[in-house]
C-alpha cells in the first residue's frame, strides 16, 4: 500500500500554445488546442505515456460551447475513463480545480489528473468577418460527470437597469471609486493606470506566448485613437481583457509514487502549498465600498497565515489582469506594491485574455519561474464574477509538511462581515461615490452613477445628458457631487 508521503499532489508538466496563422481557414479548434496542450504537458514532465493514464479531466469553460470536451479529449488521448468535469464561468475557478485535483490524488481518488483549456477566438472571429465558413464545430452536445463551480449572480433591478450587468461597467466604478479615495484627480490617475499597463506591456513582450508581444507607450494606451476607441471611462480598450485570441495552456498534476514511476525529474514538480477560495455571492449595492472587497481581502491575508509568510517572503507574484482595477485591489489584498508589475504572463490584455483558462496560463507561467529559482515562493491571485469571487495559491518547489496542500474556503467568514443596506427604486438627492461613461463605436452612450445617500444607503441612476457625458470624458470630477435621482435617472449638480 503507498505510503502517505506518496500520495503528496506535483505538478508535474506544463504547457502553453499561442496560434498564430495569416490564413484563419488554417487554424486548428480548441479542441485540438487542449488536446494538443496536454500532450506537451506529458512532454514537459519527461512521461508522455501519462496522457493514456489520465485519471480525470478538468476544462474551465471557455467561449466554445462543447458539452463534455473532457470525455473527447480522454477519447484522443487513450484515457476514455477519465472522470470529467467543467468549471464554471468564473475567474476564480482554476484555482478551485486546481485543489480539487490536489485533494483527489492526496486522498487516494486519483493519480493523474489534467487541467486545461483552450479558445481559437481570434481566428473564429476573422472567419466571421470575412464571410468565410468555421471548419469545426464547437457546439458538439454532451455532459461531464460534474460540474464546479457554479455562481449565482445578484443584480438589483436599479443595477440592472443602469447597466451593471458586465465586468467592464463593474470595474470602470470601481477603478474610479479607488482613485476618489486615493485623492488623485481624474487626469492624473488616468496617467497612472496609463503607466501601469505599459509596464504590463513590457512584460507580455518578452513573453513568447503572448498575444501582443510590443511595448505599448502610455499614451497610446491612456488617450482614445484607432484601434483603442474608450469603451467604459476612464478604460481605453487597451485597459480591457483581450478574449480575441488563440491561446492553449494545461497543467498535468500527479501523486508523487506516479511522479517517481514514470520518471519525472524532482526539478520539474511544483506543489501547491496553500490556497483559499471565496465563492459568497453579494449585491455590488451591499458592499460596504465598492474598491475593496472584504472577501478578497479575506482570502489573501487567510492564504499567507495559511503557509507562515508575509507579503514580503513571496518572489513571484501574477495578479488577475482583466483591467487594471483587478491588478491593484490584488495587491492591496495581499500587502504588495504594483512596482514592479505583479505579472509574470503581461496581463490578460497584451497577453492574452482566453476567457475562463487564463489561469491555467497564470500558473504554467509560475511553474516555469520556481522550477528557475528553486526553494522560492510564487503567489497567483484570481477573481471571479463582477469583482465577485476570489482565490489565491501559494506554489514552490518545496513540498508541503504533510500530504495535502492547505486549502480553505472562507465563503462563511465573508457571509458574515457587515453589508451595507440595500434601499431600490429611490427618488431624491444623493451624493456622487463614482461613475463611469459607457462609450460604443459612435460616441458616448450613458453615464452611470452610484451614489450614496445621507443615510449611507447606495444607490444607482443613469444619465443621456450629451454635455455631461463630454464633461467627464474631459476628466472633470464627478465625485463628491450631487445627483438628483428620479425613476432611476440622474441630473448632475
């Protein structure tokens, strides 16, 4: 019978793929991509034979609507048995699978498991536009054995009905929340996050799995031009997740009696030391502010009590990117600076956003950074939903005490932090918290509000006034000022 210590979870192989084709017509589906990722994966870990020995396969959902790709890929791979399963539409669900996998193999349920994704959007896309017809179908039916994860979004009808369904609504008032309460006026924290994402710019262009592999100056990315239209004030399109690209990534996770059978080198296996995850859905009207989020910072600070380290024990850091608000709140959580950039891919607008398997992204690119720097500590942060849902990982090629990882979830440590009153359908006088102006392709659409009443109660308008559409996009300050709110629309004073 395997001794416990045998039955303590490696990574073992890894592996990215970016597709780059003149000719869309030769682009390969996602799911060759997968299929394609875990097999480099096998590679990476010096065991190609392990993809015929797959105990269970895990896909995030991506933009491909296949029913079950976890029992197609076992079917090409040799593994037709393997447990599938798909995680859910969130940010934060590799993370989740990543220790489900670790708790399967340490608890003796499991061997070999693989975790990966893969979107061919971008060539989808250029199909589309050209009138071509899409050579694969990626609408093929089927059901895994589970699925994880799933999240259970909140609106308010006010926050429905000022347009708060979407991230980039969502993070547009939350960036500008953040820089209210920093004390910057809106031209100067335009120019910061303007700086920021040029530093994550620089990082995606030294990566060779990057989809935008340039430095791209700060003023191209902060001023509105061709190609980077505003899409939610203050973000430029340059400050968005790019999902429009051709990106694979898989991890190969083991018990180490696999590990030693088949051969993998010790200098190749990361291990997960410690992880939190927080899956508690609340109402954006609810909390408390809407720049800081008390689960987050829940589960970062939980993470490092979990594996004895501060924020300054950790060498290598990649922060969910999916706009530059996700980058700083990351760092706030866990207690760390956004100099230099907590990326190790460049962020998932030069890098690469490939909707729900960025992650898996995030961590091949940190196992390749520990397995250089042995005996150092990598930190990956993820976020789900609308600023919603969160988890982090701490890896190392230094196993682990005992089997398992330390894994928590502090869901019902959050449930129970104070909320702020939820008040609907208010009429009357507010004060600005933050805003955001929607822009489409012809110009300004709407400007959104949340705003706070005298009695702390927040509430939500919506504004088609032209001049004042213009007079925030000109940087002039929305805050602090008072909006009149009547069946969900605003006049600015």
């Amino acid at each position: 019978m395997a001794s416990d210590a045998s039955r303590r979870p490696a990574i073992a192989g890894i592996s990215q793929i970016v597709q780059r084709v003149e000719d869309p017509a030769q682009a390969v589906e996602p799911l060759a991509l997968m299929e394609r990722a875990i097999r480099e994966a096998a590679e990476d870990a010096g065991a190609p034979q392990l993809v015929e020995s797959l105990d269970a396969i895990y896909v995030p959902q991506g933009l491909w609507r296949y029913g079950d790709p976890g029992r197609m890929l076992g079917e090409r791979l040799g593994s037709p048995k393997a447990h599938t399963i798909v995680g859910a539409v969130s940010g934060h669900i590799v993370q989740i699978l990543v220790n489900r996998a670790c708790r399967e193999i340490a608890e003796g349920r499991a061997d070999v498991i693989a975790i990966v994704g893969g979107e061919s959007e971008n060539s989808k896309r250029a199909i589309a536009r050209s009138g071509g017809t899409l050579h694969w179908n990626d609408e093929i039916e089927g059901e895994p054995n589970e699925r994880v994860g799933e999240m259970k979004y909140k609106w308010t009808q006010d926050e429905v009905d000022a347009g708060m369904l979407n991230a980039v609504a969502t993070f547009a008032l939350c960036e500008t929340s953040l820089r209210h309460t920093l004390g910057e006026t809106p031209a100067a924290h335009r120019d910061r996050i303007s700086d920021l994402a040029s530093r994550m710019s620089d990082v995606a262009a030294a990566n060779p799995y990057a989809w935008i592999q340039r430095s791209v100056p700060a003023s191209e990315i902060r001023n509105p031009g061709p190609g980077n239209r505003m899409v939610n004030y203050p973000y430029t399109k340059l400050m968005t997740s790019n999902i429009s690209v051709d990106q694979g990534a898989a991890l190969i996770i083991c018990s180490t009696e696999v590990a030693d059978r088949v051969g993998v080198p010790k200098a190749k296996r990361v291990y997960l030391r410690a992880s939190t995850e927080m899956s508690h859905t609340t109402l954006l009207t609810s909390r408390q502010d809407l720049h800081r989020h008390a689960g987050q910072e829940i589960a970062a600070q939980r993470v490092l009590e979990l594996s004895g380290k501060n924020a300054n024990d950790i060498e290598h850091v990649d922060l969910y990117s999916c706009f530059p608000f996700a980058i700083q709140s990351g760092a706030d959580a866990l207690g760390i600076p956004t100099d230099p950039v907590p990326s190790l891919t460049g962020g998932m607008t030069f890098f690469g956003g490939p909707f729900g398997n960025y992650v898996v992204h995030s961590k091949a690119s940190m196992i390749d950074r520990l397995r250089a720097d042995p005996g150092s500590t990598g930190a990956i942060g993820s976020v789900g939903g609308l600023f919603a849902h969160f988890s982090y990982g701490l890896y190392s090629t230094e196993p682990v005490d005992g089997v398992s990882p330390l894994i928590e979830d502090v869901s019902e440590e959050f449930k129970a932090t104070p909320q702020r009153g939820v008040i609907e359908n208010f009429a009357g006088s507010a004060t600005v918290e933050s805003y955001s102006v929607v822009v489409g392709h012809e110009g300004p659409t709407q400007a959104t509000f949340a705003g706070l009443t005298d009695d702390g109660h927040r509430v939500w308008a919506r504004c088609h006034d032209a001049d004042v559409m213009s007079a925030l996009l000109d940087d002039e300050e929305g805050c602090d000022r008072t909006i009149e709110v009547d069946k969900g629309m605003a006049q600015l004073r």
